[in-house]
C-alpha cells in the first residue's frame, strides 16, 4: 500500500504534472505548426483535432499491475510510454506519415521508437500510427527531455477507436465477443475507405 501512495503522490505532484502539462502544450503548438505549413502547401486542412493528456493515475496503477511491473515511479517513467500522451487527427493516411515525418525531422525531438499499427494493426483492429518519442522542453532554469506518445490516425481510424475503447471496459462479459468480431469487421470496412478516399483525393488533386 505504501509503495502504491508512493506512486499516486508521485504521479499527481505538481513538479509531474507541471512537466507533463508543459510538455503537452508543446507538442500541440509543434503540431499547430506543422499544420500551418502543410495547410498552405495542399490548401486544405491536414491535422483536424489535436489533444493531450496525462494519463490518470488510476489508468496507470491498471496498466503497471496488468504488465506485473513493480508499483514505482521510475519503472513508471521508463515502461508506461504514454504517461504523457498526444494525439492528431488526419484528413488522410499519407498525411500521417507526412506529419510523422516532419516531427522527426526536428532538432529538438528524438524519436524513441515507432509502432505502425496502420501496416501492422492489432488482432482488436486498431490502427494508428504511434512515435514514442522525446522532447527538450525549455523551462526557467534549464532544458528537460520529456517522454511523450505520439498517436496519429485517420478521423476513421479515430471514430472506431473511440467506440473500441468503450467496449475494453467491458470485455471479459460475455456479449461482448460478438461485439469484438462486429469491431474488427467494421476495422476492416474503415481501412478499405481510408484507402479508398485516398485514391480519390490524388485523382482529386491531379485535376
Ligand atoms: P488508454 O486508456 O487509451 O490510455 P507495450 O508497448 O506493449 O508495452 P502498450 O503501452 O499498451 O504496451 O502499447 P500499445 O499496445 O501500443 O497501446 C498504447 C495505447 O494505444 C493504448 O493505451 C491505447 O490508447 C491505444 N491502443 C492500443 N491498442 C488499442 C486497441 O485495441 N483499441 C483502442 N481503442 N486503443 C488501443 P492504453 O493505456 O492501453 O489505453
């Protein structure tokens, strides 16, 4: 019990969430950015919805207990990646992988490593792109590497992730195995229309 209030005062202090919350705000204004660029050059809009959070104590006291890591705030900060988390919504698979490119490119960035769910999804039908990465955040005194994880998927991609993550709260029920196959069909039915739409916006744009 100790060793748990230990992590929840860790994870809910002010020099934590003070990181974290400045950390966040900078990859949003980096992302803003990036759009600004990339909306001039295509003339349309390319990141739709960007948000960030830090993740809730309660979510990472799960995740630490379902992954048998030991309840401590440096086992935190190495193996829960995204503790910080940031995530864009694009207009279209190319476009991110052209944001992921971008944000890798950059001087202050070091890219930790990369999940491609969208070549690779998962067994539930997941798919988005993840960079585990670092940022130096400048603060008063000096400059810190924060740990953030970077999800970038389609606005479909989002839509079926959101009702995916509804349904993890109850799995294990059993009506919910019908539901898992419904998903992973409608996971299938989105990665054909990300596809498909695709095509259709470089037909568009050939014009
Ligand atoms: P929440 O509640 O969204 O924060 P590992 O890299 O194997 O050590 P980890 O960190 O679980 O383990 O990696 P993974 O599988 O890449 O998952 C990271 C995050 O991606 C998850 O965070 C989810 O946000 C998202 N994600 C991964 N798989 C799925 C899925 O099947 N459905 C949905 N909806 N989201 C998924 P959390 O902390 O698990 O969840």
């Amino acid at each position: 019990l100790k060793k748990k209030e230990q992590l929840r005062r860790a994870l809910t202090s002010e020099t934590f969430c003070t990181k974290g919350k400045c950390a966040v705000s900078l990859m949003l204004a980096k992302l803003d950015i990036i759009n600004t660029i990339l909306t001039m050059k295509y003339q349309r809009n390319v990141i739709q919805m960007k948000t960030g959070r830090l993740k809730e104590y309660d979510s990472v006291y799960k995740k630490m207990q379902k992954k048998g890591l030991e309840l401590n705030f440096n086992v935190a900060l190495e193996k829960i990646n995204d503790l910080i988390g940031v995530r864009a919504v694009c207009a279209y698979v190319d476009d991110i992988y052209q944001v992921a490119q971008m944000i890798k490119k950059q001087k202050d960035i070091r890219i930790l490593k990369t999940k491609d769910y969208i070549q690779e999804p998962k067994a539930s039908g997941y798919q988005s792109l993840h960079l585990i990465l670092e940022t130096a955040v400048p603060f008063q005194e000096d400059i810190q590497w924060i740990k953030i994880e970077l999800q970038l998927r389609t606005a479909a991609m989002d839509y079926w992730a959101n009702l995916d993550h509804q349904l993890r709260y109850k799995r294990g029920k059993k009506e919910t195995q019908f539901i898992d196959e419904e998903l992973q069909q409608c996971a299938a039915v989105i990665r054909a229309l990300d596809q498909k739409m695709l095509t259709i916006r470089k037909k568009i744009d050939k014009i």
